[in-house]
C-alpha cells in the first residue's frame, strides 16, 4: 500500500508565503476561504489550499 502524505504548514509559515500578518491569516481560515482544518487548538494548512487561494483570489 503506498501512502501519500500531504504537505502541510503553520500559520506562520502561511504568514510568510502570503506576506500577510497573523490577524488576517486566521480570518482568512475562519471564514473559510482558505480550507484547513485544526487539530487540537492548532491550524493545519495544506500547500494546495494555499496554491488554490492564490489562484482564485488573483484570477490566475
């Protein structure tokens, strides 16, 4: 069985690929416009969630 894992960062790892600060990284995480999902008290963000909101967001 081959398993695939999903690449996944933090909030601040998302802060610096986004250059957006801390606030408006969990906002964009509460309303749902970027997908993630917590575990725990901590947010887990996939690289493809992010690559995908960049794409929508910007019209790419």
């Amino acid at each position: 069985m081959q398993t695939e894992y999903i690449d996944l960062i933090t909030i601040d790892e998302l802060c610096d690929l986004l250059m957006i600060g801390r606030t408006t990284a969990y906002k964009l995480l509460q309303s749902g416009r970027l997908k993630a999902f917590k575990i725990g008290r901590v947010w887990k963000i996939s690289r493809a969630s992010v690559e995908q909101y960049i794409k929508e967001s910007s019209n790419l």
